[in-house]
C-alpha cells in the first residue's frame, strides 16, 4: 500500500481506502512495511493533523498499529531507477523483497512494468474486489 492510500483512508471514512485501513490487521491480505516506506507514510499522515480531526497522538497510534501487525522487511537490493518516482521505487523494492502479489495505489499508471516481478498493481477498490470484502 502506498502513502497517497493512508492518506485517503484518514481524511474520509467513506470509500475503498477507509475500508482497507478498517481491515487491516484481520488475517484477509498482510501488509508489508520497511523503514523507508513507514517514513514516507508518517510524514503526509503528520500533516493531516491540521486538516482532520485526528490529533499527533492519533496518527503515532496509527502508525504504531501499522508497525505492530505489518510485516517489517530491510531492503537489501535495490532497482532503482525502475520507475518515475523514487518513491514509487522504494514501493516496488518491498514488494520484490517480500514477494507481494499486489501493490495498491492510486497510481496505477506509474507502476508500469512491474509484471515482470509477478506483481499487480491495483486500486483499493480492485484490490477489495479481489478480495471479496466489495462485491
């Protein structure tokens, strides 16, 4: 799961990223993290406090929670430059490293080429299709 994904999900409790976050840590997908990648979600997750309702402690609990029922993996080889963004790179050496079969973002165009690494890229929506939480 991207960054631009937890974002979605902590701004609105309507739509497909609400849902995924409500099912995190429910034994239905795992979710993968490494240190850059938690990086990436504290800081768009942090500037959320003056926009939302949720408070510092909220988003630390958030993440907390994230770190507490992910999977943690160190990255040890890197495929850079793959992609556009370097953000979306580190996305993609996660999911390489932890032999994910789906990356879900909202940026599914960025992700081009990744099926040769055996990996989707679907939508949140998609992604709750596949799964059978959306009909």
């Amino acid at each position: 799961m991207d960054s631009k994904v937890l974002v979605a999900g902590l701004l609105s409790r309507n739509g497909a990223s609400y849902r995924l976050l409500q099912l995190m840590g429910k034994r239905k997908f795992e979710l993968h993290l490494s240190i850059p990648l938690l990086l990436e979600y504290e800081d768009p997750a942090k500037r959320l406090v003056s926009k939302t309702d949720l408070t510092q402690k909220d988003i630390d609990d958030i993440l907390d929670y994230l770190c507490l029922i992910g999977k943690k993996w160190e990255i040890h080889y890197l495929w850079r430059p793959f992609l556009k963004d370097p953000n979306d790179d580190m996305v993609l050496e996660l999911a390489v490293t932890a032999r994910c079969e789906w990356i879900v973002t909202f940026n599914t165009r960025d992700f081009a080429g990744i099926e040769q690494f055996g990996i989707r890229v679907l939508t949140p929506r998609d992604f709750l299709k596949i799964t059978g939480e959306i009909p």
